[in-house]
C-alpha cells in the first residue's frame, strides 16, 4: 500500500481547501466539497475491503451505490486541512443499498462527512446525469457574491446578467448563468433537493444570503467557477454606491458569446 497522504487526490483536496481558506470564503468551518473517486484512483492507497465504519446519510443515494468520494468533514475547517487530511477528511463507499456510507478513511477523531452530504450525493446524481466528466461539488461563503445577495433581487435573471456585466469573461465562463434558490435551512434534503434541481440547468447555484455551489470534473473546474463569480461579485460592490458612467451593454454581451461560440441564457439578456 502507498502511504495516502502522498496519494493525488488528498494533495489536492489540501491546496484548494488552503487556498478557498485564504481567499476568504470559507470561515470556521463554513464550506464544505465532495469529490467521487474511481476504485482503481483509491486502491493503490487503501484497502477497500476494511470498512472503518458505516454512517447512514439519511437518504437514499441507490444512483451511487458503489461510488467512492473523498468528503470534508462536518464540523471541520478548511484552514486545517492541509496540515490533517485524515482528520478533517474522508474517504467513503456509498453502500450497496444507497443508505450508507462506507468509511474506509479519514475522520480520525470519530468526525463524519459534511452536514450537507445530502445536498452533495443529490446534485452528483444530477450532474452525472447531464456530464459523465462530473466530479465534484463545491460549497463555500465567497464575501462578494453574499454581500450582493443583499442588495439583488433574489432571481436568476437579475443575478446572472449583473454578474455577466461586471467582466467581459462572465458569460464565456458560465453562459448557463447562475442558478439562485431563496434563503433556506441548510443542512437537510429539502435544501439538497431544491440544489439537485436547479443544477439541472446550472453549475453555479446560490443559496441565498448563504452562500453558493458549483460543479465540475475536476477541483480546478469547479473552483475557477466561483472565482470568477466571486471576482464578478466584488467588483459589483465596489461600483454599486457609485454613478455608473459606462458599462458593457447586453449587445456586446452577444458580441462575446457569438465570439467565444458558447451557448447562453439569451433570456438572461435585456
Ligand atoms: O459546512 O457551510 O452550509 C458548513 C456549511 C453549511
Ligand atoms: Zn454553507
């Protein structure tokens, strides 16, 4: 066996937990990101035979029975992630009947996966659906798409079409635009199944005056996403006290997309 610290997946889930940590959006242990493995990714670092434990996660995931994921841990910061994978990470099998979790790794101190699990295995099961690439799903506070949260109206149209004014590589990066659910409880699959629905059409989803979602095929994909809105978003809270003297007019928008070749929410325009 080689040792799993060094294995890809857990670097990786280190240095963008660290990075998402120092940018801000990820206080305490705000933020939370799953990532399916495939079995021949896992077996050279674990022995997927020897079940450490078996959580019920409360629902019933029978899409990914089977499937391994490397998960935060509830409760856990992703400012410590880095310096204890095994502790503030895990390793699981979602069991055969899609009820439970099958931990093989991680959670040393007896921890368990993220309170959002719900919202995660739901939106996988949506995104594998649509992208057989799909890996990953990705939550976090970013402080500029919240703070804008407050002062939007709370719909996808407004939402998107500001972010998509504020830089020209907005509409190149999410053309689907950004999907917005109101203000919920988080934590529970009421939640989980509004996400699952609107990653359908989106692979960003804000959950209002909360925080936001994306998905991907890989770590980068998915993060690269929210940096952008993020980016969007900060700008759009510098200028939004201030006279607005020039801006880019939903005509070059189409400019861009026709130019770039990306399908986009034309409705999201004018
Ligand atoms: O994991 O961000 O939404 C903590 C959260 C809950
Ligand atoms: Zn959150």
């Amino acid at each position: 066996m080689q040792d799993i610290l060094n294995a890809p997946f857990v670097r990786e889930m280190g240095k963008t937990t660290a990075n998402m940590y120092r940018l801000g959006w990820d206080e305490r242990n705000g933020g939370n990101i799953s990532m399916l493995l495939d079995e021949a990714e896992v077996a050279p670092y674990l022995d997927t035979a020897k079940v450490l434990r078996t959580i019920p996660t409360g629902f019933d995931a029978k899409m990914l029975a089977g499937r391994y994921l490397i998960v935060t841990g509830t409760g856990k910061y992703f400012k410590n992630v880095q310096d204890d994978p095994e502790t503030n990470l895990g390793v699981l099998r979602v069991s055969s009947d899609g009820k439970n979790a099958e931990l093989l790794w991680g959670y040393r101190d007896g921890g368990q996966f993220t309170s959002e699990l719900p919202a995660h295995l739901m939106s996988h099961m949506t995104r594998l659906s649509i992208d057989p690439k799909h890996r990953v799903v990705m939550h976090c506070h970013p402080t500029n798409t919240l703070a804008m949260n407050f002062i939007l109206p709370l719909n996808e149209k407004d939402v998107t079409h500001a972010l998509w004014q504020m830089c020209s590589e907005c509409i190149v990066v999410f053309p689907d635009g950004v999907g917005v659910l109101p203000w919920m409880v988080c934590g529970t699959n009421e939640i989980g199944e509004a996400t699952a629905e609107k990653m359908k059409q989106f692979r960003l989803v804000i959950w209002g005056m909360h925080g936001i979602y994306a998905v991907g095929s890989s770590l980068d994909e998915a993060f690269g996403l929210i940096e952008t809105v993020e980016k969007a978003a900060q700008v759009y809270m510098l200028i939004a006290d201030k006279p607005r003297v020039n801006t880019i007019r939903d005509d070059e928008l189409r400019q861009l997309a026709a130019r770039f070749g990306v399908t986009y929410r034309e409705d999201f325009l004018g």
